[in-house]
C-alpha cells in the first residue's frame, strides 16, 4: 500500500515514511510511474483496500494510519500526503469492516451463510415476496448418517460430506437463492419466488448431481399463510420429519429391515425457471 500511497503522492515524498515503516535504511523511493491521476488514485485504492481485507481489524487499520500520517506531517506534501492517507484509512477501513461482516454472517467450514446471516436474509426477503404478492419457499436439510460417517472416518470425512452438500446445492440453485447452514449436520434453503412444488422439483436436481445422501421438506409462505420466518421454518422442519418417517416406514415395512433408503423420494418434473439457472 505504501509504493501505491508514493505513487499517488509526488517522487520521494515517501522516502522517510517508507524507511520509518519498513524499519530499513534504503529510503530511496522509486520513482512515479507514468499514467493519470485517476488511474493511480485507482491503484491505491486497490492496494488499501487489499490491505484492509488482510488486516482485518477496523481498529488496528485507523491506529496504523494515523500513525503514517503523523509521519508524512511533517514533509514539504505533508498536506496533500495527508488528503491521500486519509483516502486509504477510508478504503481500508470499510475492507476490514466487510471482513469482519462476513466473518461474522458466514459458516467458517462451508462457506455459506450461518444462522445470524439466515436471519437476515430471509427477512429481507420476505418482505420483498409481500411488497410483490410473491411466494417463497423454504427447505429444511439434514444430512443422513453424518454421526455415522465422523465416527467410523472421522471428522475429516464428515466435513467433506458437508462440503459436497453444499458445492452440490450451488450447483443446482439460481443466484438469488440462499444457502445457509445451521446445525452441525442441518441446513436451510431459502427459494424466493418459488412455490413447494417447484422447490420439489430444485430438490430432485439436487439428487440427481449427486448430493450425499439427505432428508428434506418444504414450507412456502402461502400454504403458511404468514409472511412470517418462525412458522415458515417450523413447517419446513415439521416437513422433514414427516417425509423421513414416511420414507423409513416405507422401507422397513416391505423389507422387514432397518435399512434406510440413500435419500428421500422426490418427483420427477420439470421447471424451466430453475433449470435454465442451473444449466
């Protein structure tokens, strides 16, 4: 970020700065580059927020750049160092911000959002589905024999299972959909614009590209009747259950075994609004 801030800034207005940081005794500074004021604007902007994004510490970002610019007070483009820096506290400061935003909405495992960020986007949401008399769908998942897989492969395997599940769900989902995890093993998907029988029909592609084996249900607003997150995701998972009994009981009442089926039944039809996002 320095070599940006020197390359906005006039040749050798740096130096010492350069050399007070980097605690080294060769102050040369290199000299400016050819090219527009914006372009280098543009760089050092690019090299704060980098920088900000790697530090990752509002705090820490604004204690570092009011100590640079007490250093660059003093030179003869002290005021116009300063306007610079000042840029660079801004720019970084947001980047540390957003990291620390998505730190704190995402699952560290998976990637995907985590419960705090479920919260807030399916609100978001379903205001948005009500402002447009729109329905919204949302699915309950909980992966099958993930106790069984950490035990007798351990946590490693596990965790590729979760992985696979969620690399699987991207796949199959539209950009506007969200997948969050919540549990150790479970996970919500949330389909705005999507009614249950088209979010039945999601699921299936989700099968059919080969996710671990899952159990799932589906609760949409207006079987709900309530634009309202707690009963909707209540019904999602009262759904999941319903389907897993039914699905055990339909295996073990034939076969007189305890085996359970790969995955739930679902239903084979077609729905070009998601199968054209997904491909």
């Amino acid at each position: 970020m320095l070599a940006a801030l020197e390359r906005a800034a006039a040749p050798n207005a740096l130096a010492r700065v350069r050399g007070t940081l980097a605690r080294r005794s060769d102050n040369t500074a290199q000299p400016r580059p050819a090219g527009t004021v914006g372009a280098r604007r543009r760089a050092l902007d690019d090299a704060s927020r980098a920088w900000g994004a790697c530090v990752a510490s509002p705090a820490l970002v604004v204690e570092q750049m009011l100590l640079l610019r007490h250093l660059v007070a003093g030179s003869t483009a002290g005021e116009r160092l300063g306007r610079l820096v000042d840029r660079s506290m801004l720019v970084a400061t947001q980047a540390a911000t957003d990291g620390l935003q998505r730190a704190a909405f995402s699952d560290p495992l998976t990637g995907c959002a985590n419960r705090r960020g479920l919260e807030r986007d399916l609100e978001r949401e379903l205001a948005r589905c009500a402002r447009a008399e729109l329905d919204l769908s949302v699915v309950a998942i909980d992966v099958d024999g993930l106790k069984r897989v950490n035990d007798s492969d351990g946590h490693a395997a596990g965790d590729r299972v979760l992985l696979q599940l969620v690399e699987t769900l991207r796949r199959a989902l539209r950009g506007l959909d969200g997948v969050y995890r919540v549990g150790g093993d479970e996970f919500i998907v949330v389909l705005p614009d999507t009614s249950p029988e088209d979010a039945e029909v999601v699921m299936a592609r989700v099968a059919k590209l080969g996710a671990p084996a899952f159990s799932w249900g589906v609760a949409s607003v207006m079987a709900v009747g309530r634009f309202d997150a707690f009963p909707l995701l209540r019904e999602a998972d009262d759904q999941l259950y319903d389907r897993r009994r039914r699905e055990r009981g339909l295996d073990l009442a034939p076969l007189a075994s305890t085996r359970t089926r790969r995955r739930p039944g679902v239903l084979n039809k077609s729905d070009p609004s998601h199968v054209d996002a997904i491909g």
